[in-house]
C-alpha cells in the first residue's frame, strides 16, 4: 500500500521548483490548497494590470478609448456598405513627449486573422503623431484595424531603440449600423466614339446613355450609333496643295478642303508637301489638320480643336462617294517627279 505524505517543512520548495494544478494536488491533502493560493499569487503579481493612464484619443470627440464607427448597408441597384473613420492620437499621463521617441500600438485582441499594428513619432505636444482607425480583421499599411466592441492594445515607447515605458490598455469601439436604398440613375452625355481620343480632338461625337450607380458603376449601355468603325477628319489648313496616300488610296487636298474616312485601328498617312514626303500614323475617331509650322515652311499633321475647328470648305459626304473618287482620279499629278518610283513614297 503507497503512503502519501508531505511535511510542513517541504511545501515550500515544492512553491519554488513546482506548478501543481487542482487536479495534480488532490492527492496531497489540505497542502494542496497552500500550493493553489501560491500560484494565483504569484500570478497576479507578474501579470501588469490594464493601464487606464494610457490610451487613444479620437479627433473632434476628445474622449479617451471610447468612440463610435458608423457602418451604412446599402440596398437596391447598387448594394455595398461603408465604413467611416477616424483619426487618434496616443496619449500617456506616465510618459511625456520627447526629441527621438516613437510608440508602437499592436492590436492583441483575441480572434483576429492577424496583429494590425502601427507605429507613430512621438515627439512633441502631448500626443502621438494621428493614425486613423477602422474596422477589419487583418493588418493594413495605412490604417490601424479594430473589431467592433472592445480591443486589447498593446503598446511600448522607445527613444533610440531604448525602452521607456510598455503596457497595454482597452479601447471600446461601438459600431452603429444603417440601411439604406441605392438605386442607380440614367446618365446622358456626349462622348468620343474611340474612347482614347480625348473628346476636345473628337471627330466622332457620339451621345451614350448610360444607367450608372454613384460609385461609377455601370449596369446598362445604350448608344445613338452603333458603328464599330470611327470616323476621321482630315483638313488642309496650310496655303498649299496637301498630296496624301492612305493605303491604297491617293488624294490631293486643297486649301481648307476636309476630307472624312472611316478606320477601326490606327492607320499611316503619307503626306506630300514643299517636295518633303513626310509619314504620320493617326488614331481613329481625331480631328487632324495639315498647317504651317511657326517660322518655318514645314507642313505638319496635327490635332484640331472642335471649338477652333472652321472649314471654308466642308464636305458632309463621306469621301468614299463617286464624286469625290472621280474628281480625284481624273487630276493630273505633276510630271517632274513619279511617285510609284519615288522611294520615300
């Protein structure tokens, strides 16, 4: 039969060298109790309580750990939800500010997916440098995740990698919820055909109705033309005669003539003036114009301005038509130079 025995003589070394939990004791008598009480003893006294010195301050409230987030649900066309926040400023009664110090404030509340945390000069003024608080569970580089009801921070001032002062505090952070309806609304407005043709240089101008939510998303499309191909303009504002090849295509421009062509891809222009074959490669959907550099005779293709734009010469047809084709094709070009053999055409 085994005996179970201690003396009043051996409990305290078994307080230094032991952790006897209530079930390990039972076996050893009314002792057990005294080894019990040790440890919640001691417990207490390495365990640092809660600081209430210490602390967040919220921006426009001046309250200390106490502040609350409104979160609005939206319904209707364009559901989400949103979340407000707010700016805070670390303050301590223990520890003033000072020339080189920084506090880091981790989040340890238990739960989250991992530990948001942020660090702040704290330099002058009483407070830290602001950090703006929102809710979420992960860490974020730019703000400093809470959960709605009460947080567990932990922080630690440092001046020069040295330690001051570490402990931990509690913020509660109330969440007010909301609901309300989003719908989206019909949005009419003039834009370019090709959207990478800024709508000031358009020469497709075409109206879209679109049904937009406020955030800018879009849930429905409607259009007055359907064309897939863009429309070009090309004018000859220079006081000189432009020969152009587009293609298979060769064209003479007049003094303030325009000519308009259909494109869906960007294409190259070959242009001839002054004797200089010059190549431009247009974006379809632009107003173009061929005019005189400043002090200079060299003829350039550049973008017209709608506002600016004013033709003596306008032709509303589609320069595909029969008219136009012949009265180009029946020119007669000049003698002293043949273009099929000229090697810059």
């Amino acid at each position: 039969m085994k005996l179970f025995w201690l003396s009043a003589t051996a409990a305290p070394a078994l307080l230094i060298g032991l952790t006897a939990t209530a079930s390990e004791a039972r076996p050893w008598g009314n002792d057990s109790v005294v080894i019990e009480r040790a440890n919640r003893t001691s417990q207490r006294r390495t365990t640092r309580p809660l600081s209430r010195a210490v602390g967040l301050e919220f921006e426009g409230s001046g309250r200390r750990n106490r502040t609350r987030l409104d979160t609005v649900s939206y319904e209707g066309d364009c559901p989400g939800e949103t979340t407000t926040t707010k700016k805070a400023r670390f303050v301590s009664d223990r520890v003033r500010t000072g020339y080189k110090r920084r506090v880091k404030i981790v989040n340890v509340t238990p739960g989250l997916q991992s530990r948001p945390y942020t660090d702040r000069e704290y330099y002058n003024g009483g407070r830290s440098e602001s950090t703006t608080i929102e809710f979420g569970r992960r860490h974020s580089l730019k703000r400093l995740r809470v959960v709605p009801g009460r947080n567990i921070f932990a922080y630690r001032i440092t001046e020069r990698n040295r330690v001051i002062d570490q402990g931990r505090f509690v913020a509660m952070i109330k969440q007010n919820r909301r609901r309300i309806t989003r719908n989206a609304k019909w949005y009419a407005e003039e834009v370019c055909a090709n959207s990478s043709v800024s709508l000031s240089s358009c020469a497709d101008v075409r109206m879209r109705r679109q049904y937009r939510c406020s955030t800018g998303k879009v849930l429905q499309t409607q259009w007055n033309n359907r064309r897939r191909d863009y429309r070009t303009v090309l004018s000859n504002r220079s006081n000189q005669n432009i020969r152009l090849r587009i293609g298979d295509e060769r064209l003479r421009l007049e003094p303030g003539e325009t000519i308009r062509l259909r494109r869906r891809n960007n294409f190259t222009v070959r242009y001839r003036a002054g004797g200089v074959v010059r190549r431009a490669t247009v974006t379809p959907g632009k107003r173009l114009q061929f005019r005189r550099r400043r002090n200079s005779n060299r003829i350039e293709l550049v973008a017209s301005n709608r506002r600016d734009y004013r033709s003596s010469t306008k032709r509303n047809d589609d320069w595909r038509n029969d008219d136009w084709r012949k009265r180009n094709a029946n020119r007669e070009w000049d003698n002293d130079r043949n273009w099929d053999n000229d090697r810059n055409w």
